[in-house]
C-alpha cells in the first residue's frame, strides 16, 4: 500500500485542526456582545484564518512536487473523477474563504493584524454594506466547505468500513494497514 508522506499527513491534520478550531471559534465569537473578549477572539479567528492560507500554499506546493499514492484499482473511475473535483474545491475554498474574511474586514473598516504585529494592507475601502454582502458570502463559503469536508470523511469512511480498501490509511499518521 501506497500511503502519502508524512509531510503530507501531517500538513492534512494540522489544517483540519486549524479549521475545526477557526470554525468553532467563528460560531461561537458571532453571536457575542462586544466586549473585549469578543474582540480578542476575533483577532483569534482572523490569525487562524491567515495562517490557514499560508499553511494550505505551503500544503499545496508540497502536493505538486509530490503527488499522491494512486488510490487502488479497485476504485471506480467515478469516484477517481469525484475524488479529484472536491479536493480540488477543498483547496480552492481554502484559499478563497481566508480571503473573503479578509476583505469583509477591509470593507467593515477593521484592518487584520496577523498575530498583533503585522498588519495587512486592506483589500477595498471602507463600505459597510459591502462588508455584510461579504459576511455574507463568508458563511456560505464555510457553509459550502463545511459540505465537502463531510462528503470528504464520509467517502473515507466508506472506503474504510464498506470497500474495506486502504483509502483512508493512505492518510491516517502511524496506523498499519489491515492484513
């Protein structure tokens, strides 16, 4: 069985760490009152958010000077096709979603300061309606992402329980495949 780098596993687990902490964060932070509390945590929320970007370019540049195991024969053309479609939408959002955080933040008039030191030029004027047009569009990103991450474990799942192949072990750290 082919499995992928460590490299790869590694990098795979820390931006699934990294999104389920951004996005817990974000549904809890949404609905407080402002409060400085709030304010840290979307300072938080926003840091996750740039560091997202930057690890899935780092994770991406690894992906195309090292590509993935084949998956095995046994996996239908189909789902070889389905499989390479949401991948690519997975990375593709991630990148998209940081960026359209980070401009709803320059059209709400808030500037990102990654981790409180650097701060980011903004992205567009100032323009509250575009910002919430842009929160907007925000949630229905993470919403749309949120989506495929489930299709994307539900598919391993499957693989693992029912096809009873090596998919999944492909990408899981230190687990021996099945004899």
């Amino acid at each position: 069985m082919q499995r992928y780098s460590a490299t790869a596993i590694a990098l795979h687990w820390l931006v699934a760490l990294m999104l389920l902490c951004s996005a817990t964060l974000g549904l809890y932070m949404a609905d407080l009152q402002l409060s400085p509390i709030k304010l840290k945590l979307y300072s938080w929320h926003k840091w996750l958010g740039v560091t997202i970007f930057l690890v899935a370019a780092g994770r991406l540049f690894w992906r195309l000077t090292h590509p993935a195991p084949a998956l095995p024969a046994t996996v239908p053309a189909w789902q070889r096709r389905a499989a390479a479609l949401s991948h690519a939408l997975l990375y593709a959002l991630l990148f998209v979603i940081p960026v359209s955080g980070w401009l709803m933040s320059s059209a709400l008039g808030v500037q990102v300061v990654y981790f409180g030191v650097l701060p980011l030029p903004d992205l567009v004027e100032k323009d509250l309606a575009l910002g919430e047009r842009l929160k907007l569009a925000h949630l229905a990103l993470n919403l749309t992402l949120l989506a495929l991450v489930l299709l994307h474990a539900a598919a391993a799942l499957k693989h693992h329980f029912l096809d009873r192949d090596e998919v999944l072990h492909r990408m899981l750290p230190a687990v021996r495949p099945r004899r």
